[in-house]
C-alpha cells in the first residue's frame, strides 16, 4: 500500500490521487508555486488551491517563500515513490502508442500484482486516458498471459526482474502522465 497515504477527494474538486501525487513530487523536485502547478497538472486556480490546501491540511506540504515545501511526512512519502516508481518518460515510438501522447512510468518489484493488464487500463480510462499498455520484465519486456515480447522499449529504463511498466495514452501530455501515475501508484 501506498505508505497509508490517504487522501480525501472530493469528486467536484477537479483533481485526483494522483494529482496529489504528482504535486508531492513536482515539489520534492524543486519548490513549486500554484501557477507552475496549474500549468504542470492542467488544473484551474481553484483546483489547484483546493489541492495545496488539502495537502497543507493532511501535513504533507507547508507554504514557502519560493512555493510550497514538503514537510517531513511529505519528504516520506516522496522518497517512497521515488524509489518504487521511476517516470514519467515519453514514447515517441508510434509502434506502441495508443494515442497522440504516451507517458511511460516503471513501478519496481510489482509484476505478481499485474493479472491482465486490464485492470490497470481500467483506472486510467476515467482520469482522460484513451488507454494504458501494460507490459511486465521478465527477461525483457512482456504483455502479461500473452507473452507477446516488446524489444523496442528495453532501453526506455533500466528494467529488473518483477517490474511493471505502464504507458498512458491520451490527448495531452499531462493526461496521459496523470493516468499512467494513477495506475502506478495503485500497484504500490
């Protein structure tokens, strides 16, 4: 599980889990302000206020003078993910994509939660996904029961043994980046 990292979303807020992810790591990165947020995450000023703010609540994050900060359980938590799950990387390969954009992440040690696929596919469709591919390492890339080899995307990350790489697809960078994050962080 995710660190018991909970989070309370309000379907009316315009964000979701992994937007509070993704806003936890764009700040461990490097301090960020709302205006960078809005832009990096495709959310309104009040959708990205509402999610600092939550997060500000929940003690992940603090205002700073040049942004928001994590506080120590935010530094926890980023420091989690970051060694389980490494991304976003684009797809350029038009063989693979599904859709205009395509946003690879690779989730370490997960292949025995992966059955089809599909589910994974399943929870990135409502965040804007057009699909989700999800491929397992297992002395190279593999599309699970199918075991269907993708030689062309070995180099995209340094895969181990029992990885899991997803790759949205949607219409927008940022779509496709917050779908596959999704389904990423549900496999932690």
């Amino acid at each position: 599980m995710l660190m018991k990292f909970s989070f309370d979303i309000d379907k009316r807020s315009g964000y979701s889990i992994a937007h509070a992810v993704k806003t936890i790591m764009l700040i461990g990165q490097n301090h960020i302000g709302r205006e960078r947020l809005m832009k990096r995450l495709a959310l309104n000023e009040a959708s990205a206020r509402t999610l600092l703010r939550r997060l500000e609540k929940q003690g992940y994050v603090t205002p700073g003078t040049a942004g928001h900060e994590l506080t120590e359980k935010g530094k926890r938590l980023f420091l989690y993910v970051s060694k389980n799950v490494s991304g976003p990387k684009i797809i350029v390969d038009k063989k693979i994509a599904v859709s205009k954009y395509n946003v690879a992440y690779l989730i370490r040690h997960k292949t025995g939660k992966i059955r089809h696929g599909i589910e994974q596919r399943d929870q990135a469709i409502p965040l804007g996904a057009e699909g989700l591919i999800t491929l397992v390492y297992d002395n190279g890339l593999v599309m699970p029961g199918l075991k269907l080899r993708v030689p062309q995307l070995n180099n995209l990350f340094e895969f181990k043994d029992g990885d899991v790489l997803l790759i949205g697809s949607a219409k927008t960078e940022v779509l496709a980046d917050i779908a596959a994050l999704n389904s990423a962080i549900r496999l932690l």
